[in-house]
C-alpha cells in the first residue's frame, strides 16, 4: 500500500490531535468544527476499496460508523460522535487510531 503525503495547514482555530510518524513523513489528523479530519490517499482505486473495507470491519466493531468519502485513490474522513451532540469524544480518538493503524501508519 503506498500512502502519498499530503500538506495540512492549519487556521489558528484547528488543532493537531493525532500525530503518527511514517518511514518519510508525518500525516496528522485534525480537529475542526467539532469533527476529527484526514485524508488518505492510495495508488488507486483498489487499494482505497480494500482500506475502506477493513475500516468498515473495525468500526463495525467499535459501533462507531466514520462520515468519509471517496473519490478513486482517496478516502477523507470526518469523525465526531453524534451521541453525544456531535462533539469529538474518546470513541472518535480510537477510532482514528484504528484507522490509522489499518493504514499501516
């Protein structure tokens, strides 16, 4: 799986939450408008499936369904908990682990 590094700027108002370090780079989640973001990018179309799919297997674990999309190679995700007033909580912070963690990162 190739996963391309991508630049993230940040507004005074966002915050870096999750911070995991790559062979070459750094690919960081962020905090905005109550939701945790990423984006992921594949070498193509198979591959963001397949990703998506063992996502999917480990959020259906967690009871904790990610809002994401995807467009051919990328996947974006935006996770809050709805539960509780759609604020991130601890569910969304592991479930941005996990997700990270499938990735190979």
């Amino acid at each position: 799986m190739i996963i391309r590094e991508f630049e993230i700027s940040l507004s005074p108002n966002h915050s870096q939450i999750i911070n995991q370090t790559t062979s070459n780079f750094i690919i960081m989640w962020e905090e905005k408008n109550n939701q945790l973001y990423k984006k992921f990018e594949f070498k193509d179309f198979s591959e963001a499936f397949a990703f998506m799919t063992r996502v999917a297997l480990e959020a259906e674990k967690m009871n904790h369904h990610p809002l994401w999309t995807n467009v051919w190679n990328r996947v974006e995700f935006w996770l809050s908990t709805h539960d509780a007033g759609d604020i991130v909580t601890e569910k969304d912070t592991k479930l941005a682990a996990k997700i990270d963690k499938v990735s190979g990162q």
